[in-house]
C-alpha cells in the first residue's frame, strides 16, 4: 500500500492517506526560492495537462502551463511574484482542483489554496520564541436565524493562569471569507503574541466571527444579513460569559477587513455606548464610510492617510 503518513506538513497542509511510492516525498507542492521565484509541483500521473493560475492582480489569472517531469509530477518556475499572501487555483485537464498537498484556507466562499510570498524585512506575523496566547473555537447560537455558529477566540499569554480581565477586539473577515480568515490567512494570533512581547500593545482577547448573518428567507447579498444585531446580542453576550472580560465600551473595539471594515464602521456608529474605538483595513470608499457614520449621531471618526514605504497606505483610526 506504500508508506502511511501522519501529520505530514511537508506540503503544507495536513493529510493523512496513502502516497504513491513513485511520488517524489522530497518536493513541496509550492516552493519560496533563494531567488525570490515560486516553484509549483503536483504529482498527477494519469494527468496530460496540469495549469495554476491566480485571480488577477499580483498573480494573473492567465493559466500558466506545468511541465512534465516524465516521473508523474508536473511543475513550473515562476518569477517576479509580489509580496502578499495569493489565492491560486489548480488545473488538472481543465478541471480546477484544490490541492490536499498545499496550503488550503477559505476564500472566496469555497476551500482554495493559497501560497505566502513574504515582504523583505518584515517579520510581525513570523512565529517567533516569545510567550503565546491561545486560540480556541467557540460555538454559539445566532439570534438571528437560531444557526449554530462558531468564533475563533484569541486569548493572550497568561490568560489561563492569572486573574486578569482583559479588552476585546471584535474583528471581521474580508468578503468571500468567513471567521477563520484572521487566524489561516491573517495570522492575527502570531502578530499578537509578538505585539505583546515587544510592549507595542496591552494583551486582549480578539474574537474572529463569520460575518454572514442571514435571516430565514433572505437571498444572501454583498453585505448580508444582519451581522449587527448577531454581534450585540449573540456573539458579544457569550464572550462576556465565558470568557475573562473588562467590560463597558472603554473596554471594547471592532474591527475588520474590506468587507468586515464596513460592517465595523456601520456597527461603531449604530452603537456609540458599546463601542470606544474602530479599525478600518482596506477599507470601503472614504464617502461610502462617511455616509454611514453621518447617518448616526454620536460617534466622530477622525481618519488619516499615511504613505508607507513601497506606497502602502493605512487607514487608521482611535485606539486604545
């Protein structure tokens, strides 16, 4: 039958079954070359053509073809990849395909592969030797459609053996995505751990929740359902009964990605006595933001734009 793996990371994601003897163990199905290149290998012996592809933007969705080794597997050599973290699609005889043997998130409303390409002296979200906090899967019910939905909880180091009562962080995926984005894609419990053991931020608990709350018989839409009142009457009253919490909105933030940046600013000014601060990241339109916050009173956004090296750009707001 061959070998039996367990735990195998070698390719990136978890997979446990029976690999084909003639299977080349020793390759990873994307490699980060010396030279900053990219090399994609997949072992597809019955295979006549194997393609990959992005979705535009740093990696083009134009199919680009793998060569065959004559041993099974196909790969190619691609060069010149931006920094970022890129959802990529597989093409086995024009059949797309998602890959057990590479890294696997969600995204774009389906399973999808997806491949890092890291930024030159950055190193926040790396797992480095400091003190790490916790990340648990919490189930809850919605108030909304009575689904049970789960949450990614991040808790701090320290949080299990002391007495202290911490912030939250409400914090929301981008669209397409769902409550495991910021801890698969986004890393947020490794940038923490690191924030905190550099000093650059107070330890808090940050709860990751599916954004989609729709009600029974609504057609799910771009901004769906009422993600609102699942907040503030599902999610926030469970983490404040099973969890280590400060309480009050001094102690309380909202945050979120594209999507989720505007489902955070929509709920921060529906609800000024809940809520002391807001993060917006790659956030939707300056007036579509202001739209939302002049239709509520009681909240002042103030927004500044800061050029970064490599012409980044951050939006930010209050903090603690």
């Amino acid at each position: 039958m061959g070998d039996f793996l367990l735990d195998d990371l070698k390719n990136g994601a978890l997979y446990i079954g029976t690999i084909p003897s003639s299977m080349d163990n020793n390759r990873c199905s994307v490699t980060l070359e010396d030279d900053g290149s990219v090399t994609f290998y997949i072992y597809a012996p019955n295979a006549n053509k194997v393609e990959v592809a992005g979705m535009g933007g740093y990696f083009s969705s134009e199919r680009i073809l793998l060569k065959p080794d004559m041993q099974g597997g196909f790969s190619a050599n691609i060069k010149d990849f931006h920094w970022a973290m890129h959802y990529y699609f597989w093409y086995v005889d024009d059949v797309c395909i998602t890959n057990p043997h590479a890294a696997i998130s969600y995204g774009c409303f389906a399973a999808i592969n997806t491949f890092e390409v890291p930024e030159e002296g950055e190193d926040f979200y790396f797992v480095r030797d400091v003190p790490h906090g916790t990340v648990s899967l919490c189930k809850y019910i919605s108030q909304v459609n009575g689904h049970i939905k789960e949450s990614y909880v991040y808790t701090p180091p320290g949080y299990e053996s002391g007495d202290g009562r911490y912030p939250v962080l409400y914090l929301q995926h981008g669209v397409g995505e769902n409550e495991t984005g910021w801890v698969w894609q986004g890393k947020m419990n490794f940038i923490m751990d690191n924030l905190i053991a550099d000093k650059k931020c107070v330890p808090m608990i940050i709860v990751a929740s599916s954004g989609y709350a729709f009600k029974d018989n609504e057609y799910p839409v771009f901004f769906p359902g009422d993600f609102d009142s699942e907040l503030v009457n599902s999610i926030i009253p469970y983490i404040e009964e099973n969890f280590k919490v400060k309480k009050g909105r001094n102690n309380r933030a909202v945050a979120g990605l594209s999507l989720g940046s505007g489902q955070a600013t929509d709920i921060a000014a529906r609800h000024p006595e809940l809520f002391s601060a807001v993060g917006v990241f790659s956030g939707v339109a300056i007036h579509l933001m202001k739209k939302i916050i002049d239709s509520h009173i009681g909240l002042k956004l103030s927004l500044c734009r800061q050029e970064m090296k490599k012409k980044r750009y951050c939006l930010e707001s209050m903090r603690w």
